[in-house]
C-alpha cells in the first residue's frame, strides 16, 4: 500500500524548494493524467531543475532539461491554480512522487527516477 499525504498550502513552496535544492539533476518522469482521456507521459528521464510554487499568480511549475545540468531548461510544466499537493513520502523533504491536482482534475505526477529504478 503506498503511503501519501497532501501537504498544507503554506508550505509548498519551501517544500518544493528544499526538493528541487536536494535533487537538482536527478532524472524525473512528468506524467499528466486528465480524468477524460487518461494518463500521458509528458517526460522520461529529464534532469530536473526546478519545482516552484508561486504564491502570487497560483501556479506551479516543473522544469527539467534533458542532456545535461548544463543545458537550458526544455520543459516547463505548468499547473494554473493547483488545488492539492500530495507526495508519497512521510520522510521530508525527499519524495519519490510528488502529484499536483489542478483545479479542472488534472493530475501531474512528478517521479522521481532513482538508480536501478524502472521507467514506464
């Protein structure tokens, strides 16, 4: 049983900071599953830049550049006015998946890809 819980608002973007400071580089799958048509991969094995939550304009964002840590950013994912933030770890700030619920139900999944992992 996989064990999750949604993070406070008041702490998403410290907690996406201190994760995105811990695992800079590490490669991460983006997944986006809409309820109507199912779940895509939008990413497999970037090097993560970035996960930000932004107070101000109610978005987050997942950067990743593939090729490098030296290369510029590729993708920028976007999630207007997130309604939840889960992520599947109970030991902070290191998860392996972190989700983003939009508004509209959108969920992206955010995985971590650790050595010896699989990648689907």
């Amino acid at each position: 049983m996989e064990l999750t819980r949604e993070l406070p608002r008041e702490r998403w973007a410290k907690y996406l900071e201190d994760v995105t400071d811990e695992l800079r580089n590490t490669p991460v799958v983006i997944e986006v599953t809409d309820p109507e048509s199912g779940p895509a991969v939008e990413a497999r094995r970037m090097a993560l830049q970035a996960l930000i939550y932004d107070r101000r304009d109610d978005v987050f964002e997942v950067a990743g550049a593939h090729g490098g840590p030296h290369l510029p950013i590729t993708l920028r994912h976007l999630v207007d006015h997130p309604t939840r933030i889960e992520v599947d770890s109970l030991a902070a700030p290191i998860a392996t998946t972190i989700s983003v619920i939009a508004e509209d139900g959108v969920r992206t999944d955010v995985r971590i890809v650790r050595e010896g992992s699989f990648v689907g």
